[in-house]
C-alpha cells in the first residue's frame, strides 16, 4: 500500500507528540481501519530523517548481601 501524504503526517504527528514507537502507531492506525506494517512506519520515519527513540533502564539500588560467614 502507497502511503498518502495524509497517513504520513498521522505517522509523524504519533511520533511527535504521544512518543510512540513504529509498532504502536501501526496498531492505532490498525483501530482506525489503515492496515500497515511496522516496517513501513519504519520507513516513513526514516525518509523524514526522524531518530529511534532509545530507552534507557535506571540501573537500580539494591544492596548486597554479604556476611563474614555465608550462610
């Protein structure tokens, strides 16, 4: 399926305000009865030079055990 103009700016208008990745917009888009891939998304996002969005997990605080004697 070709993308229209009108589908590539919901594609980035998703990406630019809710912050969604490609296979979340694929399955709003899907709700709305317009069957694309991830791939696609992908695709569209690339040709318009926009970046992956990268998260990044918060190393967290926990605390060893750790005795003079184990056990």
């Amino acid at each position: 399926m070709k993308i229209t103009p009108e589908i590539g700016t919901i594609i980035l208008n998703l990406r630019e305000t809710r912050k969604w990745g490609t296979q979340r917009i694929a399955n709003h888009l899907l709700r709305m009865k317009i069957k694309l891939f991830a791939m696609t998304m992908w695709r569209v996002l690339k040709k318009h030079q926009i970046k992956t969005i990268v998260k990044r997990c918060k190393k967290s605080d926990y605390i060893r055990y750790s005795k003079e004697i184990p056990g």
